[in-house]
C-alpha cells in the first residue's frame, strides 16, 4: 500500500492518550467501543461529518450540522439529538482533549444496537450510536498525489446517491485499491456518462487556461470545501465552470488538484502516468489555497 493519500497526516504521539466521545460518555481510547450488534458495524448503516478545527474554531460548522442533518432525513434516521446538542458534545470532546488547532474530528451516528443480526432496519432497537474521534491531525502529504482512473463509477441516486455521506463507502474503498494496483495514490472515477468526476475520497478540479473546472456535480459528493473553492474563486474575478468533461480535456490540464475538509486543497503530478504541469502546487492552486484559508479565518 502507498504511503501517501489526501489522508496522510504527520505522527503525532499524543492520539495514543486521545479522549473519544460515545454515546454521551467521554473514554480513554482503549475503552471507546461499541456493540458487535451495532448497524454500523454490522451493515455500514451510518451517517458521518468530518470537520476540521483552526484556532480554537470549527471551520463551516453550520455547513457541516446542516449536512449531517440533512443526511439523516436521507436515512430516516433520528438523531434525537439538535444541531445545538452535537455541537455542544464535539464541544465537549475537544475540551476533553485539551484541543485548540490542528484538529480533525470524525463525527459518526449509526442507527443502533440491533436485536438480531439482520438488514432490516426495525432490528435496530437500541439508538441511535453517536461516536466522536478528536485527534491532532496536521496534513503532511510529502509528494503530489497521483492518480489512476478506474472502472468503479460514481452512480446513481437511486443505487446510492454520492451525495450522502454515508457509513457505506465499500464502492470507493475497491476504487482506492484498484487505483494502489496500478502504482497510483487514490483514484480518479467518472460518472455514468463517463465523464471525470471525483475522486474515492475527495472532489476533483482541473485547470485550463486560466479557468478552474468541476463536474456538474451530480454524481459527485456535495463537498463544502468544494462549494467554497468555488465561491472563492468567483469572488476573485476566476471563472469557474461546473461542467461535464472528459480524460482528454483532464490529461491536457494545466494544474490539478482534490478539495476535501481535512487537506483543503491537495495538488495532483499525474493522472493515469501522465504529467500534469511542472510545478506543485499550481500558480492557480496556491491562489486558491491562500483565498481558502482566508475564509476560514474570516469565518473565525
């Protein structure tokens, strides 16, 4: 297995002694466990948010509760919890932990302990599973990333929509491993149409003349950090155009890079063994970083 991805983060011994969040009760590491009859574990059955904290802040927190909640009327999934009271448990986490910057949390709800170990969801008797994992997480990812396009697509909604993030991710885990099989990081995958669209763990862009392109969007995950890239580089005067394209328009790019809330923006050297640019970051790429991190600071 490669050692870099979008995920690669620099060691840091104190995530040995983290404090993790489960079920309303703050454990050491070693004692934060749940149920093997748990619907997450059991059937991927689950709803997660990953977010990222700067400087005592969660970034786009609203974005994020939004989201999450959203994904739970996806699932027909009650929280019984508010926005308020979630936020007030990562709260808690984070305190528990002593944490201030630099941080990646994994917030995940499944829908609870089941009372037989089958699909249907009535089984889930026990609920919901509320999980929270705060560690000091600094991306330091050495090298650009490369990636390999692979036969796994990002389908349907009505298989299962893209959009949700959901616990079931074995669709873009195979893509992953497809992509590490032929000597690439992650993996590039289309769409239905066979159009470029995202990658197995974050949004794809391209660069082409000055102009910065996305899929449409409607197979891909709905990204915040996407949607600001996008925001941000309207608000400079670049165009940014949300549209279907293809390898040939991708392998020709000027710049390429991933957008995902733990890396922000993740340049790309090569696509399917083909160079992309010279240099890394991009020009364009270190623009957009620096406007994105600007928002984050404005939104503190």
């Amino acid at each position: 297995m490669n050692d870099v991805s979008t995920h690669t983060a620099a060691q840091d011994d104190r995530n040995d002694h983290i404090k993790i969040y489960v079920n309303g009760d703050i454990v050491p590491r070693a004692q934060a466990k749940v149920s093997v009859y748990d619907s997450g574990f059991m059937l991927g059955d689950g709803i997660w948010e990953g977010l990222r904290l700067y400087n005592g802040k969660w970034a786009f927190l609203d974005e994020h509760m939004d989201r999450l909640f959203e994904a739970s009327l996806a699932v027909d999934m009650d929280l019984q919890m508010s926005k308020a009271q979630v936020i007030d448990a990562l709260e808690q986490t984070r305190l528990a932990n002593d944490m201030h910057t630099d941080v990646h949390a994994r917030l995940m709800f499944t829908r609870g302990i089941k009372s037989k170990p089958f699909q249907h969801p009535a089984l889930s008797q026990q609920g919901p599973t509320l999980v929270i994992i705060c560690e000091h997480s600094k991306a330091s990812i050495a090298r650009p990333i490369k990636l390999a396009t692979v036969p796994h697509l990002r389908g349907l909604p009505m298989t299962q929509d893209p959009k949700l993030n959901s616990h079931s991710k074995l669709n873009c885990i195979l893509a992953c491993i497809a992509a590490e099989k032929c000597g690439a990081d992650e993996a590039l995958m289309l769409d239905i149409n066979g159009f470029v669209n995202t990658t197995n763990a974050c949004n794809f862009f391209i660069v082409r003349k000055g102009e910065v392109w996305t899929s449409t969007g409607d197979y891909c995950m709905n990204g915040i950090t996407r949607q600001k890239v996008i925001d941000v580089c309207r608000a400079n005067g670049v165009v940014v155009r949300e549209k279907n394209y293809s390898l040939v328009d991708t392998y020709g790019a000027d710049e390429a890079f991933l957008t995902g809330t733990f890396g922000a923006q993740t340049p790309v050297s090569h696509i399917d063994g083909r160079k992309i640019g010279a240099d890394y970051p991009g020009p364009m790429t270190q623009k957009i970083r620096q406007w994105y991190f600007d928002l984050v600071k404005g939104a503190q």
